[in-house]
C-alpha cells in the first residue's frame, strides 16, 4: 500500500475575512473564544457537519458574526484542508473583533491506549461545555499529569464524581452497558462521544448515565474518546491502586469509527 507523503510544515495560522477569505496571519494575541478541531486521513473526516454544527453554535452563543459569514468560512476553511496526509486542524473564533482563524497542524502519532493519573483533577474550567476558552488550562493539567507518567487526567466534580478527561470524553463499561456522565453535568458534547451513543443505541447495547468516582471506575474497561486519537482504551493508572481492565471491546469499536471516515468535500 503507498503512503501519501506530506510536506514537513509546522502550524500554519490563517485569518479570514469576507472579501478576502483566508490569508496568513501572525502569531495569535486574542483571547479563543471557540475552537473545534477533527483529523483528516488523507482527505476523510469523521462527523465533520457535527463539528460545524458545533462551532456554530458556540459562535453563535458569544454574539459572533452572522451565520452566512460562518458558513461562508466554513466553506473556505474546508476547501483548504489537505487532501493528502495526515492532519488535526483547529477553527477558532477569537478575541474582541470575533476573527474567524484556522490553524493548520500535522496530526500528531496517534495512540491506540492511554495511561490515566489515578488521582482525580478538580475541574478548572470556566465554561466547561464551550470549547476554546480553557485550553491552556486544560495544557496545564495534562502537564502535571505527565509528571506522574500519564499521558492524561481526569477532571471530576468538587464532590468526585467524573466528568470527562482533559481532553476527551470518558466512557467506561458495567457488565455489558456502556456508561456515560450526565450530560446534566458540566461536559462538553463530545462529537465521537455522540457517534459511540448512537451506535450502541442502534445496535442494541444499553447505555446508562452514571455517576462514578474515579476509584469506581477500577477494573473496568475504560476508554478515553475524541476526535483525534477516536478511542484509547485506559491500560494503565498511574500513581494509584486502580486496575485497568482488559480492552476487550474497543478494536471492533475502533475499527467502526474507521469505517465512517468519509470523503471532504469537493472543492
């Protein structure tokens, strides 16, 4: 099988506006008011229009510029994406003159597991279930979790109970349901969260909400979900007793979420 090859390009941030679409642009300053981002495998997508849905009304929600400029972006931004290679964009809205960025990024190696601190995170975000303003907050929890030799953390509410990772969602298997927080809770709607709900639902696999603690969550089988890396089954607790389970059931899982990738756009 050929590999596409890829130029070596590090981040490519470009502005856009309605007269001139996308151009280059310097470092960022503003403040991210809303950011989305999904992997391209040489010009598949997964749940794109579930991301746009999501981007748009975030937007919407913090008096961004009107829906056919952001469709309008939507349709530039997605031109641009390459056909080719493996890539992790980011659309952002940003700062007091709501500029509409894409952030051109290589995707990094993708992980088929992950090792998880064992020790809970109080979640430090402010508005949890917008994604953007607390990314660099979230960067700092995942740093302090790499000291303890995990690649991620998981936030949890002030009385323990688990609401997602820094990063990704978190679903865990209880005998054959597959377990979710609330979306009562302060979650972010996970786009590949929704994807695995729905395919449960379809295929007749029970789903429940439930409220664990980290510790409860010991000798299941754990995944950690996004768009990104889609699902790393949890192989190791770090700086705890906790057991991770046997990821019997995420290869079929993963390998459906490959399945779904489908074709960008033509331009």
């Amino acid at each position: 099988m050929t590999q596409s090859v890829q130029p070596v390009v590090a981040e490519e941030l470009s502005a856009w506006s309605p007269d001139r679409g996308l151009t280059p642009a310097g470092p960022p300053g503003e403040r991210l008011l809303v950011a989305d981002s999904w992997l391209v495998r040489d010009g598949r997508v997964r749940g794109l229009d579930r991301h746009q849905e999501r981007f748009l009304g975030s937007c919407s929600e913090v008096g961004g510029p009107p829906l056919h400029q952001l469709l309008k972006f939507w349709r530039d931004m997605t031109d641009a994406l390459p056909r080719t290679g493996e890539w992790f964009p980011r659309v952002e809205l940003a700062g007091d003159s709501m500029e509409l960025r894409l952030l051109m990024r290589q995707a990094p190696p993708l992980g088929t597991s992950v090792r998880v601190w064992a020790t809970g995170q109080s979640d430090p975000r402010i508005v949890p279930r917008r994604k953007g303003p607390d990314l660099a907050t979230l960067a700092e929890v995942r740093g302090r979790a790499s000291q303890e030799g995990a690649e991620e953390a998981v936030l949890i509410t002030p009385s323990g109970v688990v609401l997602e990772a820094a990063t990704a969602s978190v679903l865990w298997w209880e005998d054959n349901t597959l377990c979710l927080p609330s979306p009562m809770l302060p979650v972010l709607p996970g786009v590949t969260l929704a994807l695995l709900q729905e395919r449960a639902l379809h295929t007749g696999i029970r789903v429940a909400h439930r409220e664990r603690t980290v510790t409860e969550l010991d000798g299941h089988e754990v995944w950690l979900v996004n768009a990104l890396h889609g699902i790393r089954p949890v192989t190791a607790w770090m700086g705890g007793l906790l057991r991770a389970a046997p990821a019997k059931r995420a290869p079929e899982w993963r390998t459906w979420l490959e399945e779904i990738m489908k074709p960008l756009p033509d331009k």
